[in-house]
C-alpha cells in the first residue's frame, strides 16, 4: 500500500492498551453463579471495530460502508475511514487516547463517502478522546462532547450480501451478490448489469462467463468495468474479513468490496 505521511491536523486517535474491567472489582462474584469466579477483564484490543456513525455539534452521521478500527496490542492502530486506510502509533493513559505519526492513503471516492470520511476523520481529529466500552461497543468522546461509535465487526456472510466494490478505483457503484442456492454472481460492474455462474469451494470461487448488458457510460466508469471483467471466466481466491471481501483472480486481478448496511 503506498502511504503518505499526513502532516496536517487530521489526526485519528484510537484504543491501543485498553482494558475494561466487566466485574464491579477484584473478586466480586457473579451474579447468580456459585462457582465465586470473578469475571474476566475484557480487553478491546485485537479487535476490529466497525465503525458505525459520528455524531458532531448534536447531528449524527452514518459512517461509510468499510469504515473499521483495530487496535492493536502493539500501539498501532490501522483501518479505513471508509475510503482511505490508515496506520497510526497509539498513546494511552487510562482511558484517554492519542495517535501519533498517522499514515494513510490518498485516495479519492465518490462524494458521498468523502463526506462521510471527512466527518469520521473530523470527529476523531481532536487530540485526545476518551473510550467507553460496553459490551461488544466501543464509544470515543471528544474533549468537546462529540462522539464516534463502534461495534465489534463480525464477518460477513459471502452470500447473500450486496459488496460494493470499492477496488479498482473509479469503479462507482459497481456491486456483486453471491447466491448460494442458485450458484450465481449478479450485480453491476460500474456501467452494465452482469449476471454469471459461481462455484464457491475451499476458499476459491470460479466464475463463468459473464452476461452484460451493452451500455456505455463515462471512460472512468468503462474502465473500471473492463478491470472487473477480468475476474470471469476463471479461478479466483476469496477472503472476508469482517465487512470486506477481497477476490484475487490467476491473472492478478484484485477485486475488493464492503458489505453494505
């Protein structure tokens, strides 16, 4: 991933070394259990983190589809504002949170999620935020009182789930759903409709040839389709993790989507 160092003020501060503690203090029962085992301290790193809306000046936002945080155990913090990713060093004291030299890529997307990303970008710029967990939610506060909150990513059922594609870039509204009763691929590849077989088996999917509607649209828009075109007709391997799936095809292709919310 090419990175550029960010020297500006958009700095995202995330968990690192956090530890909650579940039980009411050291020794404590649980209640209604007889066994007399306090209960476990649950730690909130290692974790990937959906993030789900961003709430500034009292107005809440969704977060963009692929928007995540993990926190790891390492004092590094890596994810997606929803277009572009990120690396960042992490410094904790308590509950309260600093990120230092943050890297990330410059992409751009579509409007509509660059607002997005610039208003969960903006929520976690604020040098300092303080973290709640409860549960399988994480929430960060601002020094001023706004608030981003998270959930615990769960991964996404391959089929079933519209993935919007989000690599190649240029790529629009580009989506595919996988159906497992049916052993087919339908969505749209930036500009034409496409509908396909697919066989999904030990990690790899191989896709027919596709049917396309004949459409034209916008160069961008053309490209990317003849970028995603090359996925059929083939074997590719496929991996979801949390709320992103990547397909990489024989002839190098690589393919990723989010789920949609």
């Amino acid at each position: 991933m090419d990175r550029q160092k960010h020297t500006s003020r958009r700095t995202l501060a995330a968990v690192a070394v956090l530890v909650v503690p579940l039980a009411a203090a050291c020794g404590s029962e649980k209640a209604g259990a007889g066994s007399g085992a306090a209960e476990a301290e649950r730690p909130v790193t290692g974790v990937r983190w959906t993030v789900d809306s961003v709430t500034v000046d009292g107005a809440t936002r969704r977060a963009p589809d692929g928007a995540h945080l993990t926190l790891g155990e390492d004092g590094r913090a890596t994810g997606s504002y929803g277009c572009n990713l990120f690396e960042a060093r992490v410094r904790t004291d308590g509950d309260r949170v600093r990120l230092s030299d943050p890297e990330t890529t410059l992409r751009a997307c579509d409007e509509q999620v660059m607002a997005g990303e610039s208003a969960v970008s903006g929520a976690l710029a604020a040098g300092e935020l303080k973290a709640d967990v409860s549960g399988d939610r994480l929430t960060l506060t601002t020094e001023s009182g706004d608030t981003v909150r998270l959930s615990e990513a769960k991964d996404s059922s391959l089929h079933g789930t519209r993935w919007n594609v989000t690599t190649p870039d240029g790529a629009g509204r580009a989506h595919l759903t996988f159906d497992q009763e049916r052993g087919t691929v339908s969505g749209n590849l930036g500009c034409n409709q496409v509908n396909a077989r697919a066989t999904v088996r030990d990690g790899h999917i191989t896709l027919g040839l596709p049917s396309l509607t004949r459409m034209m649209c916008e160069d961008s828009l053309m490209d990317a389709e003849k970028a995603l075109t090359k996925l059929f007709d083939g074997t590719a391997t496929y991996a979801v993790d949390g709320d992103t799936l990547t397909l990489t095809s024989g002839n190098g292709t690589e393919v990723r989507a989010v789920a949609a919310r």
